[in-house]
C-alpha cells in the first residue's frame, strides 16, 4: 500500500511539472510574440499611420505582451527582399505594391503591368473586387493571407526636361525596378532606355544625372523629393499602384479565431481608409508641388493618341510574359462587362 501511494504521488508530482512547464511555455510564446511589417512607405505617412493603427488592434486583441513592429522607408530592403524575408521568418509580413506581390504570386500584375488600360478608379476597383476571391486564393496557396487591399495614386512621369511624347522620353533614362528585367527587355526593344534600381537610390541617382525620368505617383515624387531635380511631370495616369497587406499564413494559424475576425474587420477598414485617402492625396501632392515649382505637361490629342497607341503596341508583348495569358484575358473580359453595363 505504502509503495502504491508513493508511485501514486511521484505520478501526481510528474504531472503537475509538466503542466507547470506547459503553462511557462504558453506565458512565454504569448510575451515573445511578435508581428513584425516591413514597407516601403515613408515614416508617419498615410500607410504607415495605418499600419500602426492596425498594429493597435493586434496587440489589444492578442493581449499579454505582443510586441508590433513596423519597419518603414525600406529600412528592411526593397520589395524584392521584404518578400524573402517574410519567406524566411524575419518578417510575419509586407505592405507591398504589385513590385512586391508578383514575386509571391505573378499573376498580381495584371492590376498594375497594364499602362493606359484603366481609365478611372471605379475600373480598377471593379475589376480588383471581381478577381478578389481567386487572388486571394493564389496567394494562401502560396503561404500567404492578404489582409488589405489599397492604392497609391497614378503613375505619372517625372523628368529634367520637359516631355509630352513618347518619342520625347527616348533620349532619356528611366528608373526601372531591378526586379522586373521583362519590363526592361520590352522598353529596350522600344528604344528606350531603363535602369536598373532600388528605391533608395532614385533620388541620388536623378541628382547625378545617372536617371533623369521617374515613373512615380505624385505621392511618393513629393515624399521622396524627386520633384525638385525632376520639376516635370507629364499628365496621363500611365497606371494605378495597388498594393496590399500580406502576412505569412503560419502567423495567421498562429492567432486565435477571436484574434483573426478582429483582424479581418479591421484590416477592411484599413483598405478602404487607404484607398480614399490615397486617391485624395494625389492632387493634394501635385498642387503641393506646383506651388515649389513642378511645371505640369498635358499632352494634346494627337499626342495623347500617341501614348495610346504605344499601349496597344505593348499589350502583345506583355500577356504571357509580364502578366500570365489567362489572367491577363480575365482583366480585359471584366473591363468589357464594366464598360457595357453589365457588371452583375
């Protein structure tokens, strides 16, 4: 009897020590835990304010000790790496524009590779809306959960000297992402002339004469102060940035069912806060940078007719290369049905 009490107690005492070391390891990944958000958008600007409003929820919502971290002004490399090292773990995700998101899933481009194609936000947001669920679906089969969409404004062209054809931009050279070397075969091929680089090097790059045009919303031209050694901007919405929040989806697993649907409210909110706002600040930008001596070109018809028809000519040379066959029929399909009335 005496020694069936004492296993009796030994098995007692062996299970609460390790229901004490269970309990210590649940205490200590709840203070250890972190979400960590790389971007390239500048510090206390519109996205990053969000971020950390997001970040807010999180941490009330997670409780104990969740620490949020956001990592702006691509402190933590361009999208290209931001990526990577979510796919690595040194980040649990990325408010990244489509530069970022095609190297997780390429079909993204079609939103953004497609210049002149959108003709208004009531477009894009139509035909973003119309491939959400399927997008999504790409990207969780990837290992990732997009919890917010936004926009950045149009890509308008900022140059040294002033430019109203496409022709006028051939004596130039363009900042290009280093990450896209299809784009820069198609605009060799054209006759122009790309660059290859980071964003972190635009602005001493423009400064040196090593660019002299930037492909950028008006946004991120006066943020960046590109504006005052590229005083040009030429007026045609070449194409809408669209970005979005990912995070990796072992950091979705990870968080409760009450944590993500509070997320998910959140993060809705978030997108649609990002898109107003942005599309806001585009002419708040402009109007900022005309009273600093941004000299404003508006193409006339004919010329207009031109840019136009080197989007027609690039189309071709984009579906099956820069933006997959299928997806890239799908846009222009969506765009059909909006464009005629039927968009139910």
């Amino acid at each position: 009897m005496n020694l069936t009490k004492l296993l009796t107690s030994k098995v007692l005492v062996t299970l609460s020590l390790l229901c004490a070391v269970l309990i210590a390891s649940q205490s200590s990944w709840a203070a250890d835990k972190q979400l960590r958000i790389g971007t390239l958008a500048p510090k206390n600007s519109l996205y990053h304010r969000q971020l950390m409003e997001l970040g807010e929820v999180w941490r009330a919502a997670q409780g104990g000790n969740a620490k949020y971290l956001v990592y702006p002004d691509g402190s933590q490399g361009g999208e290209t790496e931001l990526a990577r090292r979510m796919r690595i773990g040194q980040l649990q995700g990325a408010l990244l524009s489509v530069v970022g998101l095609r190297e997780i899933e390429p079909s993204i481009s079609a939103l953004q590779s497609m210049p002149l194609l959108f003709k208004s936000w009531d477009e894009v947001d139509y035909v973003r809306e119309k491939m959400r669920p399927a997008m999504e679906k790409k990207f969780l089969d990837k290992g990732f959960v997009v919890l917010a969409w936004g926009d950045a404004g149009w890509v308008r062209f900022f140059s040294k000297d002033a430019a109203f054809r496409p022709d006028d931009f051939k004596r130039m050279k363009f900042f290009a992402w280093g990450s896209e070397p299809e784009q820069q075969e198609i605009m060799k091929s054209l006759g122009y002339t790309p660059v290859p680089l980071e964003t972190s090097d635009i602005l001493p790059s423009i400064q040196t004469g090593m660019i002299n045009v930037v492909p950028s919303t008006p946004y991120f031209a006066l943020a960046s102060q590109v504006f005052s050694s590229a005083p040009n901007m030429l007026d045609i919405n070449w194409a809408p940035i669209v970005g979005a929040l990912v995070i990796t989806k072992k950091t979705w697993d990870d968080m409760s069912p009450e944590v993500q649907a509070t997320m998910r409210t959140a993060s809705d909110k978030a997108g649609v806060q990002l898109r107003a706002k942005a599309r806001q600040e585009v002419d708040e930008a402009v109007d900022a940078m005309k009273k600093r001596g941004l000299v404003v070109n508006r193409p006339n018809a004919a010329q207009m007719q031109e840019w136009n028809d080197l989007a027609e000519k690039l189309y071709p040379r984009i579906r099956g290369v820069m933006v997959p066959a299928e997806t890239f029929d799908e846009v222009f399909a969506h765009l059909k049905a909006f464009r005629s009335g039927r968009t139910k």
